[in-house]
C-alpha cells in the first residue's frame, strides 16, 4: 500500500479552507488506491487523472509525453502538461467575475 499521507493532507486542506475549485492529479496506478478515497476522477485523460471541483474541461485533448520518458526522469514524468494547465486556468478564469461587491 503506498503512502497515501499527502493525498489526505490536501483533503484535510480542501475540507477546513472550501475552496471554490480544487485539482487533485494522480497516476493511473494509484486508481485503485484514490477511488476508493475520492471517488471516480473528475476527468480522466490517460494518462492524467483528475479528482476536484473546477468547470468542464471535456473539450480538452492532451498528447501524453510520459511514455517516452525513463523512470529515472520521475520529475519530468510528474509535470502536468501545459495545455491540460491552460484549460483549467482559462475555465476557471471565464466562471470568476471580475470582482465581488459586498
């Protein structure tokens, strides 16, 4: 059973701040481990895994670059890409109102 102590401390985190949109990104093979925690993914995207509340980002299509890396390239293989990035920020930012009166 892998150590699952950073997945509870952002849950921890999630449940006493609220946040209006929260990201939680795992690896497939952590599926069996998470789903029974969080549930099924948000948005799944092989081979990105998406738990969290943020606004639909079907659209999205991403190329994944980590099958092509080396196990010792575990910090390039963890990046998520760009565009998958790209897409939630600008969903986010198109449910944000510019500011908030009272």
């Amino acid at each position: 059973m892998p150590d699952l102590s950073i997945v509870e401390g952002c849950i921890r985190v999630i449940r006493e701040t609220k946040p209006r949109y929260w990201v939680i990104e795992i690896v497939k093979g952590a599926l069996k481990y998470l789903t029974p925690i969080l549930g099924k993914p948000s948005y799944v995207c092989n081979p990105y895994y998406l738990w969290g509340s943020f606004p639909d980002i079907s659209h999205v299509r991403v190329t994944s670059h980590k099958e092509r890396m080396s196990s010792s390239r575990a910090a390039e293989r963890a990046i998520i890409p760009a565009a998958l990035s790209r897409a939630l920020a600008v969903a986010i930012d198109q449910t944000m109102p510019l500011f908030e009166i009272g």
